[in-house]
C-alpha cells in the first residue's frame, strides 16, 4: 500500500510539472509567434521602416540606444516624472478628501466642482496643460498627478466617511486633547490603501 502511494503521488507530482513547464513554454512560444508574424507582415506588406520597421531593425535600434545611454536618461526622466505626479496627486487628494469627509459644509461646496471636473477625459486635459504650463516637467507631473487624484480622493472620503463616530483616542479614554480634528487620519488612510 505504501508503495503505492507513492507512486500515485510521483505521478502526480510528474503530471504537475509537464502542465507546468508547458504553461511556461507558452510565453516564449507565444513571442517567436509574434515577431515572426511581424516580420511576415513586413516582407509581404514591403512597408517603409517609418511606418512598420522589421524586427531586427527595432532590436538593432534598441540595442544603440542603451549603448549610447539614451534609454537611461530618459527612464530616469520619465521616473521622475511619474514619482513626482504620484507625490503630488497623493498629497492633494488626501488632505482634499480628508477636509471633505470630515467637513459636510465644505463637502456641499466643492462637491458639485469635483464631479464635473471628473467628467473631463485627461486626455483632453492632457494639450491644455502643455499649452499653460508649457513642455516642461510640470505639465507632465500635473497629467500624473490628475490621473492618481479622483481614485485616491474617493477612497479617502468613503475611509473618511467610515470612521463618523469613531475617536481612537476617545475609545482608549481619552479626551479629544492635541489629536482634535486629525485623529482619525491614519485610519482614512489605511482604508484607503486596502480598500480596492
């Protein structure tokens, strides 16, 4: 019996491992696929480069530009671009939402501003800000920063929202004392970051 128990489990574990290791031969297979039917469409398509290069032209060209250090600077610029708008965006939504949840007044005011702005596509938001601001680094941040904001701003105001009534400090006997407006903060912002 013990034998073959074990024999039933090293053919399972065999079983396991062929569906495994052709799940992983799928992407390989599935990129030589890929690259071959590009470079199937190019020849019969007889494209300009400008328009659809070959594969070995975009690799050749691929492997110039990490050479030179050209796609290095600009991932470093791109980065921070987007750590940038992401600091911005974090930072703006979570005071606004957090002023919003815990203030109904201030909440009935900008409310009807925030939706309608929310309607607007970044996309088309997107030319504008390159007009105002010009092509710097500002206007590129401002388009991370707005894409990140209205996400984090919801999820902030329902964290927000959730805590009416709570007082961690109060829950553990204190007075409202130095904590005051702000106690629940780190609360909003924990149901933020787990909420989906």
């Amino acid at each position: 019996m013990v034998i073959l128990g074990r024999v039933s489990w090293w053919m399972r574990r065999l079983g396991r491992l062929a569906r495994q290791r052709w799940e992983i031969l799928l992407v390989p297979v599935g990129m030589v696929a890929f690259v071959g039917l590009w470079a199937l469409v190019r020849w019969l398509g007889d494209y300009p480069t400008f328009i659809l290069p070959a594969p070995h032209e975009v690799w050749a060209k691929l492997l110039a530009v990490v050479a030179d250090g050209t796609l290095w600077y600009h991932s470093v610029v791109t980065l921070t671009e987007i750590l940038g708008g992401l600091a911005l965006g974090l930072m703006a939504a979570t005071l606004l939402g957090y002023l919003l949840a815990k203030s109904p007044v201030v909440e009935r005011l900008l409310s009807p501003y925030i939706v309608a702005s929310q309607s607007v596509p970044i996309v088309a938001l997107a030319p504008l800000l390159i007009i105002w601001f010009g092509f710097g680094l500002f206007s590129k941040v401002l388009v991370c920063a707005l894409t990140i904001f209205f996400p984090v701003l919801i999820n902030t105001i329902s964290g927000g929202e959730s805590l009416a009534g709570f007082s961690p400090a109060r829950s553990a006997g204190s007075t409202t004392g130095p904590l005051g407006w702000f106690e629940g903060g780190g609360y909003a912002i924990s149901h933020r970051c787990c909420s989906g």
